[in-house]
C-alpha cells in the first residue's frame, strides 16, 4: 500500500465519529439524502455503496431496498456501519475491490470518494468491469469543496487538505466520457451557502 493510501486509511480511522457528528452538524447528511431523493426512480438493485463510511446512505437505501453490499476502506468506519446497519460491508481499495470478482452490480454509488483516488481511470475500468447491463455509477460529490470548519473536523483538516484532490461535475462528466461513461442525469442540492452537493448519474455508452 503506498503512502497516501495508508495515510487516508489512518485519518479515517482515527476521525471517524468525529466525521459523522460534522456531517449530521453540518448538513452534509441531509443534503446526501436530498440526492438520494431525486435520483431515486433511477436505482436499481444489487446495489454497491463504495466509501460507505458509517453507513448513512445505506441506511436510507434499506427503506426501499434489501440487495445492498457496502464497502469501505476504513475499519473503524466499517465498525460503526455494521452497528447501523445489517448488511455485508467489506474493506478493500475502492481502486481494486479484491473482493468483488463474481458480483454484478446494477447500480454502483460513490459518495465522497472520487475526490481522493489516486488512479482513477483504473478505478472506473474496475466498476465498469462489476456493472450489470444497463448498471449505473452514481458520483455524490460537493461543489466547490470547502475546507470543514467545525470543532469536530478541525484537528483532522489539515491532514484532510493534503489528501484530496476535488473536481467540478465538468470535470468528473470528463473523465467518465474519456472511459467510455455518458451522463444520464445530473441533479444538486444546496449544502449551505458556499458549496452544494452534485448527484452525478453515468451508464456506458
């Protein structure tokens, strides 16, 4: 594992109840929810949540659904999630997904993930590869990032900061076209004045 993978998988475990009380504080969570609201009718199931974190979306995903698998780089997010929820959540590189090589997938939802891998191509190449016909990427991203401020994430940000590589919804449609995605549907919710969350939805051409 090369070091900025390790150092994400540190700061995660280390700040991960810390992240859930600034994500609930800060609307982060109710603005995931808003996304998952208007793109709902475009879910279908098995369902992959990769980065599923504590398991938020999750959660929201078992009100109408029942084939979902989570996976999460971190441990001690995956800890938490299995306390939430009560489906299978595995915690291999989102880049690779070791663990993945017979499953299909109708739909695949990255939420607050993209922005810190480090090879993305191989990545999409990986997802595409685990897609079910007509199977859908769902990116749930926020726009433009804002640095987090809140007594919560305050002693996390500035290794935060050095790990992430945000993109604009232009720039995520581009990479995805240069790999053989469309996008399908975009949606956006405001987070708080500053920034706002992309609902982000691709098949392949």
């Amino acid at each position: 594992m090369n070091s900025k993978a390790e150092k994400i998988k540190q700061l995660y475990d280390i700040c991960c109840t810390d992240y859930d009380r600034h994500m609930v504080k800060t609307g982060h969570y109710t603005a995931q929810e808003k996304i998952l609201e208007l793109i709902s009718d475009q879910i279908a199931e098995p369902i992959l949540d990769l980065a599923c974190g504590t398991g938020f979306l999750i959660k929201l995903l078992s009100k109408k659904f029942t084939n979902i698998v989570g996976n999460d780089f971190s441990a001690e997010m995956v800890k938490i999630a299995k306390d939430n929820t009560n489906v299978s959540i595995t915690t291999d590189n989102a880049e690779t997904l070791e663990s993945y090589d017979d499953k299909k997938f109708k739909t695949i939802i990255c939420c607050n993930l993209f922005f810190y891998l480090q090879n993305r191509n191989e990545a999409i190449n990986r997802w595409a590869k685990l897609l079910d016909q007509d199977g859908k990427i769902i990116f749930i991203e926020e726009y433009p990032f804002v640095e987090p401020s809140s007594q919560e994430m305050d002693k996390h940000t500035t290794e935060l900061m050095d790990i992430i590589d945000p993109l604009s919804p232009q720039d995520i449609q581009k990479v995805m076209t240069q790999n053989g995605f469309e996008l399908i549907k975009q949606v956006k919710t405001e987070i708080d004045e500053q920034h706002s969350l992309y609902g982000l939805m691709f098949s392949l051409k």
